[in-house]
C-alpha cells in the first residue's frame, strides 16, 4: 500500500482560503486559530518570574473565557511563550 503524503496546514489553510473566496490567507488562518482556542487556558507575557534555560523569562496567567483571553491579549500577553518572548524582543 502506498504512503499518503503528508499535508502541510498551510496547504490546508490555503486550501480553505481558496474555498473560501478570502482573499487573506492570514484572515483564515486566524479564524482557524480561534476556532480551536479551548478555555480555560494560560496566556503568558515576558519578562516574568519563571526563568527558561537561555535566560529569557516569562510570566502566565489563567483566562477563563474569549472574553478573557481578548482583554489578555490586548493587554500585552501571548497565546504562546515563543510569542510572548519574540514580542518581548520586538520592545
């Protein structure tokens, strides 16, 4: 039997641009992300008290709801530590 090959998210998050007549792939992308938020769940934002290996620190805190994570978000905190430090970065 013949392996299937693998697909790629941004093939799939083309594919759904395409389907449907968006024209900003990053506009489905974040539909899609949104989409699969389960709450609850931590945001972070760094600097922070918990220390990583490389030196870069972060802090987290519990969001309940979207509402939550939105106010979370537009108050400076990241969905994920590698955004939190990268913005962090950016500053």
């Amino acid at each position: 039997m013949a392996k299937e090959k693998p697909v790629k998210i941004t093939d799939q998050i083309e594919e759904v641009a395409e389907v449907a007549e968006v024209a900003e792939v990053a506009e489905v992308a974040e539909v899609a992300q949104r989409s699969a938020l389960v709450f609850p769940r931590l945001v972070f934002i760094s600097p922070g008290k918990q220390q990583l290996a490389h030196g870069k620190t972060y802090d987290y805190s519990l969001v309940v709801d979207e509402a939550e994570y939105d106010d979370a978000i537009a108050s400076g905190f990241s969905a994920t530590v590698p955004e939190a430090i990268a913005a962090a970065e950016e500053k």
